[in-house]
C-alpha cells in the first residue's frame, strides 16, 4: 500500500508511504511552530530533532529547483547547506526558511520554490 500514488498538495503525484512518513510528519511540525507563534509562545526548537526536518526540507528544496545554492541558515535548527558552486548565498533562519517555502510567507527567487508540507 505504502507505494500506491495519490495526488500531491503541489499538482505532483506521491506515495501513501511519502505522505505517512514525510508530510504528515512536516505538517504536524509546522502546526506546532504556527500555534506558538499565534500564541505568542516560543517553540522549543533543537538541533536534533528539528534540524533533521529542516534538512529534510532543504533537501526536498534544493532537488526540486536543481539549481546551485548557499544556504546558511541560522538557529538551533539551522546549518550551512551546499548544492553545486557559483550560485547565490541566502542567509535567514532555518524556520523563516520552512515558512518561506510552505508558502506560509512571501518569498522571492529560489525562496519561492515549493515543498510540500
């Protein structure tokens, strides 16, 4: 069952298994920072545990663009991440960077590229 094909929130086509272990995952991730910050509350974020999704997403990020990117994303969860040479530097926060390519907030360029939550 897990590799049966159901249509993505993005237009695209993913497994039962992508959306169980992957979105399901994220989206519950990003519930929890969009109710601390409507709540005025402060996520507890760590690099262990939020790091390994925000490098999930970045990863998710960069194939879908395919393009060459630094990015140097600041917080517990941040980290610096590389794809080919030459290409621009962004330097934000690592959850500033999932509400950017969530479509939770505006962004610009390769910022504006989607992953699915």
């Amino acid at each position: 069952m897990r590799r049966i094909s159901v249509p993505g929130p993005l237009g695209d086509r993913i497994t039962l298994g992508e959306l169980v272990d992957v979105i399901h995952t994220r989206d519950q991730w990003m519930h929890r920072i969009d109710l601390a910050r409507a709540t005025g509350t402060e996520a507890l974020v760590t690099g262990d545990h939020d790091g390994r999704i925000v490098a999930d997403v970045v990863r998710d990020w960069a194939l879908a663009h395919g393009q060459p990117v630094t990015l140097a994303l600041d917080g517990a969860a941040g980290g610096v991440y590389q794809q080919g040479a030459g290409g621009p530097t962004h330097h934000l926060d690592a959850i500033d960077l999932c509400l950017a390519v969530s479509g939770r907030a505006s962004s610009e360029g390769l910022l504006a590229v989607p992953v699915t939550f």
